[in-house]
C-alpha cells in the first residue's frame, strides 16, 4: 500500500513539476511553435507578445489600487504647488512656507513618476485602456481656500498620513515580493520621516500662535526658518 502511495506522490509531483516547466517555457514554446518563415504576418504567422512579456508574479492584480496611488500622488502635487503660490503672493509674502510646500509638491510628482516607471519594468502600463479606466483626477478644487499657516501644514500631515496608510495597507496584502520590496524601500521609510517632520514643525507653531501677543513674530520667525 505504501508502495502504491509512494508512486502515486512521485507521479504527482512529476505532474506539477511538468506543469510548472510548461508554464515557464510559455514564451519558448510559443516562439518554437512559429514556423522560421511565419514570423511574418503575411506567411501567416503572428506574434503574440503576452507570451513574452515582461509580466510576472501577481503584480497585474494590483493594477487598481497602483493608479490609485498615482492618481493620489499627483493630486497632492497640484494642491501643494496651489497652496505654495497662496503663500508666495505679496499680501501673504510667507517666502518660507511657500518653498516648504513647493518642495512637498515636488516629492509628490516625483513619486508619481517613479509609480509610473516602476509599472512599466514589470511589463504592465498605466494607460487607460478605455475611457471607463485608467488615471484621472477628479475634484481637484474641493478644500482649496485661503489656508493659514497652520491650516496647511495640517492638511499636509493629514495627507501624508492617509497616502502612507495606503501604501502600509497595499504592502501588507501584496503577495509580491519585488513589488512589496519597492513599496518598501519607495515609500515606508520617507513617509515616516516626513509625517514626523510635519508633526514636529506643528507642535512648535501651534503653541506660539496661540499667544496673540507674540504670534505675528513667532510667525515671520518661522517662515524664516522654512526659507
């Protein structure tokens, strides 16, 4: 009987182990499928270049949730360049908050760029498909207004700690490792470093704002320091 069963494993195994050489050799038995002088479609012969692709793994299921990180990255560049022009007018003339939020709208776009390239090394694309699919960016104006200091050094903390909730929740249930190792080294670390740094810049302005004798100093000594 353990005779039998101990066939019957190695036959199973051999199967898988055959399954998954098959799988593997997908784009060379495509390739050698083709006839030398079908290469050509008028000989008849086509090319399937999913065959060949550079796709592998789970990534492809993913494929939502990453234009939403892109979509996410490039709204909060727009917001912070718009808050970063309110604080640059000379009626506001807070130099140093402007260049902050100028440089958080730069890391923003970068990222975006980065989400975008990263897809095309692994075979995939961002491009809709179909107008019903793909990147857009909707409601761009909602909560756009005259911030003040304080007010816009929170949405950005508030933004920075939603974008690093999505990436932590994306890491946590990727079954990827290439692309939770890029999340990882992408994203993680820069988020806790600057949703640190943003927490930091508020419990230092918050206090000192509140004084209405001092806050019109404590103020133009901060932006100073951002500049």
């Amino acid at each position: 009987m353990k005779s039998v069963i101990a066939n019957f494993l190695f036959v199973l195994v051999a199967v898988v182990a055959c399954a998954r050489s098959a799988a593997a050799a997908k784009c060379s038995d495509h390739l050698l499928s083709m006839k030398a002088d079908d290469f050509s479609e008028e000989d008849g012969g086509k090319y399937d270049h999913t065959a060949c692709s550079a796709s592998f793994s789970n990534f492809y299921k993913y494929t939502p949730q990453f234009q939403g990180l892109i979509t996410e990255h490039i709204s909060q560049s727009f917001i912070y360049s718009i808050m970063s022009s309110h604080f640059e007018t000379d009626y506001e003339n807070r130099l140093g908050f402007s260049k902050y939020l100028d440089g958080l709208s730069d890391n923003m776009w970068q990222q975006a760029i980065s989400l975008i390239k990263y897809a095309g090394k692994r075979g995939s694309g961002v491009a809709p498909i179909d107008s019903s699919s793909g990147l857009s960016i909707n409601n761009l104006s909602a909560g756009i207004k005259p911030w003040t200091e304080v007010e816009a050094l929170a949405l950005a903390l508030d933004h920075h700690q939603m974008l690093a909730l999505k990436v932590h929740q994306l890491h946590g249930s990727v079954k990827d490792a290439a692309f939770g190792d890029f999340l990882e080294n992408q994203f993680v670390s820069e988020h806790v470093s600057r949703i640190r740094e943003l927490s930091g810049h508020l419990t230092n302005l918050v206090p000192m704002v509140q004084e209405e004798v001092s806050k019109d100093l404590a103020l133009y000594l901060f932006d100073q320091s951002l500049a």
